[in-house]
C-alpha cells in the first residue's frame, strides 16, 4: 500500500468513528445504533478489503468489495450526513479505481453520484470534486475540471481555515 493511500485510508476510518460516535451518542434506541454501527464498519472493512486486493492486483475484487457495501441498505434513523460520509467515500474510491484503470467517463460519473448526495465542507466532498476534476480532464472537458478543481480548492481552504479556528461562518 502506498503511503499516499495509507494516509488517506487512516483519514477515512477516524472520519467514520468520528461520524459513527456522532451517530450512535445521538437519541436513537439500541438496534438504530447498533445498525448504524455495522453500516460503517461495513464501509471500513469494504475500504480495506479493496486495498487488500488492490495490493494483489485483483482491481475487479477491490471493486466487487467496493460496490457491495455501497449496495448496503441504509440503517434505519440514521444521520443522513453520516450515511452521506460513508457512501461519498465508497463511490470516491470506485472513482479512483475508474481513473486507474483507465474508464474517465466511469469515474465521472461516480463522483457525480457522489456529489449528488449533498456537498458539505468536508474531505469527502472535495475528493469528489477533484476525482471529477481529474475524470473530465482525462474526457478533454478542461473548464468543467478547473470548475470542479477550484470548488475542491474553495472547500480544502475553507477546511483549513476550521482547523486553525478562522472559520468566520455562523
């Protein structure tokens, strides 16, 4: 696994505890949590199981795990922020894979559905955004990837400004 990957594997699993600790401390009763708990670590152990064959060179397994959890129905009385996390992130990495193996037009696609989902200031939505950048300027569409590169650019600074508490936003 490439440090790159690792780095964004780690990030995606302490966003789904951080999102599934959300969701479970909310007011929902035993079997929504434990439902939703089983959502996301379905989520995770996808991401790892499609980096495990990823690493074996069986990319049609890495994207079988990856469909298969994005197939998962969505547990009753969840967040549909947190359902959004984990299914923007699964379609992220099918996107990716699109890219890798040379389908621009798949990936496209993927990261609209994604993106169809609802944008949010966070490392999910702007993965998207620069997985479609990156998708459209494989397709020759070079404005609608600046588009989609600026709005990642916008959502990234807008993050970072959070992080070091400059967030001027209500």
């Amino acid at each position: 696994m490439t440090p790159w990957r690792r780095i964004r594997l780690l990030a995606f699993v302490a966003a789904l505890v951080a999102g599934g600790a959300i969701a479970c401390s909310e007011r929902r009763d035993g079997d929504e949590a434990a439902e939703m708990h089983a959502f996301v670590a379905q989520g995770e152990a996808a991401h790892f199981e499609s980096e495990h064959r990823l690493a074996q060179g069986d990319a049609a397994g890495a994207r079988a795990a990856l469909e298969s959890a994005l197939r998962a129905p969505s547990p009753r009385g969840a967040d549909p922020g947190d359902i959004r996390v984990v299914r923007q992130d699964l379609l992220y990495q099918l996107a990716v894979l699109s890219l890798d193996q040379g389908h621009p037009e798949d990936a496209a696609r993927l990261a609209t559905e994604g993106l169809e989902l609802g944008l949010a200031t966070d490392v999910f939505t702007s993965n998207l955004q620069i997985a479609r950048g990156r998708a459209l300027e494989r397709t020759g569409d070079p404005k609608g990837a600046a588009r989609d590169y600026h709005a990642a650019l916008v959502t990234s600074e807008a993050l970072l400004e959070r992080s070091l508490g400059r967030d001027k936003s209500p």
